[in-house]
C-alpha cells in the first residue's frame, strides 16, 4: 500500500503572497473595518460615507499589509517587534570583590575534584 506525501507539511501558510502573520493583520484588520462599516450603518451615517469609508480604509489595510509582507518577509515583523523589547542594557548590581572571590572558589573545587 502507498500513501501520499503531504508537500505543504512544515510551510507557513500563505494566501495570494502573504505569509503567515501578514495573513492574520490582513484578514483581521478586514473583518474589524467590516464591523466598523456595519455600526456606523446602523447609527444612522449616510450610505455613501459608509461605502466610501470602507473602501478606502480596506484599500489602505491591504497596501499597508503588502508593503510590510514586501519589506520584512516572513518572520522580519516578529524580529522587529522582539528587537525592540529587547533590553538596552544589562545591570550587575554585585560586587566585583564578590564575583572575583566566587570565580576562585569554583576553580580551588574543579582542581580538587581532578585529584580525587
């Protein structure tokens, strides 16, 4: 008996050239200007300003979305977001007398661990 191999098995997703988080920004950011388009209806807006709004604001998500897919890649947007959380500096707030006796300590140990 043969079975098929999946080739897509390991691949990130991608629809129409958007890879994996630009597809969730895209389809998200589509589905909140949808529910944005549908309260503005029901308020009470005129017609024309709400298919207008929708239009143009769907139409800016979707330039934005490929211009960032364009730019960063596939996982550039995670490295960019985690490069800014990164920590600018390191603080040691031990003392250095402490840190030097400590280092010692642990080498007097591995020597008399060897003799053993």
């Amino acid at each position: 008996m043969q079975y098929q191999i999946h080739k897509g098995v390991g691949r990130s997703v991608e629809f129409k050239g958007l890879k994996s988080q630009y597809l969730f920004i895209f389809a998200g950011g589509l589905l909140a200007i949808i529910l944005i388009v549908i309260v503005l209806y029901m308020a009470g807006a005129n017609n024309v300003f709400c298919i207008l709004f929708g239009s143009v604001t769907s139409s800016g998500l979707i330039w934005l979305t490929f211009k960032l897919n364009r730019k960063y890649g596939e996982h550039g947007l995670m490295k960019l977001f985690a490069n800014k959380h990164r920590p600018s500096l390191l603080i040691n707030r031990k003392l250095i007398n402490h840190i030097i006796k400590r280092g010692q300590h642990e080498k007097y140990e591995a020597s008399n661990d060897t003799r053993e």
